[in-house]
C-alpha cells in the first residue's frame, strides 16, 4: 500500500467473483480471460473473504459478478448465506437459458432470497451474444431488477426506441453502459464528442446528471420508464490529497477474485488489499451529487 485508505461511508463496493465460469463469449467482458484456468479456485476461500469484509464494513454493497453467477446455483446460495442483511447484495447475470436449470427453478431461486438480494442487474444487449431467457421470464423475478446494456462500438441507433419499449412494457428500467475499457478521466464527463450521449437524448427525455470521481450518470424518462446512461473509470482507486494534508488512496471498489484474495483494484496488476490497514480506514461522505437537473422520477 502506498497511502493510507480513505473510502465513501459505508466502505467501498465489494464485488465478488464468482468460482465458476460461464459459456458466453461478449466481446467486451474483461472477466473471461481470467476463467481460462481455474486452478485455485475456492468456494471456500471466498466466504471466509466475504466474512472478514462484512467485519471492516458491516454495510458495505456486494455485487456477484463472474463468469455467471446464476450457472450455479447451490454455490451462489452458500455465498449468499455469508453475507448479513445489513448489505444491499446485487447480482449481475445474463440470466440465460441454462442446461442445468431451468427457468422456473432460476425464478424459485430469485423467490427464496427476495429478502437478500437487492437487485437483478440483467445483461441485455442489442446484439445478442447468449441465449438469452424470454423477456416474460425475467419478468417473472421476484426481487427488483434492472437491465444493462453495453452500448459496444457500433450498435443499430435507431433501434434503441424499440429496445426501451421491449423492456418498458414490463416496467424494467434500464442501463445503457459506454464501454469501461474506453472511458478516461477526460472524457467521464465529456459530452461534445459523446455520440451514444447524443442518440439517448436525441430518442428520449432527458432529465438530469449525477456523478462522483469514479463515475456517473445520465437519466432518461421514455413512456414512464427510467433509461440511465452510465460510464465508469475503468479502475477503482483515486490517489488524491486531502485537506488535511495527507495523500490517500481513495477506494471505491474491493475485489473478491475466485481464489478468495482480496484485491484493491480492477487494474491489471491487481494489488492485494492491506487488510489490517483497511480496518483503519478513513471516511469520507458520498461524493456522488446531482449535478443538474433531478434523478429520481
């Protein structure tokens, strides 16, 4: 570590990676690389990683990410059961068709942790890249849910007011994601040269911005639903100095990987988190604000 800590109230977002790989192929994912051995892999290791998480930050967000988290179920539950419901706890899947479950089990599944799960965040592209379960289905969850779509290099512009009905009919609000590998501290907030920002409000009603260091996010009403149009840095630690003189690493995600180590950032080098020194972590308030208009309709 070269600085001490300093996160958002609450700690930083835990994002856990889940011991299992999945069958899609997206051409965007930075995650499948890292599936290709899976020696070390521990379901074990990372409960006892979630464990020593929840006592830093006893209400900290998790978040399930993969591979996919939905490919195996029993798994999935034995970390869910890990976590307190102190946590918001978010799993982002395909929710796709499986070949070993089917789809009323997948939905008995989201039924038995309803009182855990925050949030479905369901990847549904334009371009389709899996098979992908029947809109009705995903419907169908129990807990609330969200589709993400990456909106990957060319995508068919004037196709989106049909992708937003597709979803709006059920009320699912969506993510429209710019690609991470892409985003820079120059252009987060950059909307001259930003044509997926230009087609949004070209198509729908644009309402207000919100954002932080890290990330942030456009909104949209279209026939009642709300459309979000989100970009993040493609890392999670921000070296700043504070008014008190002293320089931090800011952090605002924490890694758990599929061996069960702790890691401090998205970057390649993955830097194993100082644990002891997280455990003195500073705080800092939310630095996510309105920055015009409203965000919440």
């Amino acid at each position: 570590m070269a600085n001490p800590y300093k996160t958002r109230e609450g700690g930083a977002t835990v994002t856990i990676f889940v011991p299992y790989d999945c069958n899609n192929h997206c051409p965007f994912c930075i995650n499948k690389q890292e599936y290709a051995d899976m020696t070390g892999f521990s379901l074990e290791k990372i409960c006892d990683s979630i464990r020593i998480m929840d006592s830093i930050t006893p209400k900290c967000d998790f978040v399930f990410t993969g591979g996919e988290p939905m490919a195996n179920l029993e798994s999935l539950q034995v970390m869910l059961d890990c976590i307190p419901t102190t946590h918001k706890v978010f799993i982002n899947t395909t929710f796709p068709v499986m070949h070993n479950y089917t789809a009323e089990e997948m939905l008995a599944f989201a039924e038995k942790n309803k009182d855990k799960i925050t949030c479905f965040n369901i990847s549904r592209h334009m371009q389709k890249y899996v098979e992908e379960s029947p809109d009705e289905v995903i419907a169908k969850i129990a807990t609330p849910k969200r589709v993400n779509c990456v909106l990957y290099k060319t995508y068919p512009t004037e196709n989106l007011p049909a992708y937003a009905d597709r979803f709006g009919e059920f009320n699912i609000p969506i993510q429209f994601r710019y690609d991470y590998t892409e985003t820079t501290p120059e252009n987060l907030y950059e909307e001259e040269h930003d044509h997926i920002l230009r087609d949004l409000k070209h198509y729908f009603n644009y309402k207000g911005l919100d954002g932080c260091r890290m990330r942030c996010g456009y909104h949209f009403e279209y026939k009642g639903n709300h459309l979000t149009y989100h970009k993040t840095l493609p890392y999670s630690t921000v070296v700043e100095t504070g008014d008190d003189g002293v320089t931090y690493d800011i952090l605002y995600d924490i890694l758990i990987k599929q061996t069960g180590k702790i890691v401090s950032d998205w970057t390649d080098d993955q830097p194993e988190l100082d644990i002891e020194a997280y455990r003195n972590v500073t705080f800092e308030p939310n630095d996510n604000v309105v920055r015009e208009g409203i965000i919440e309709f």
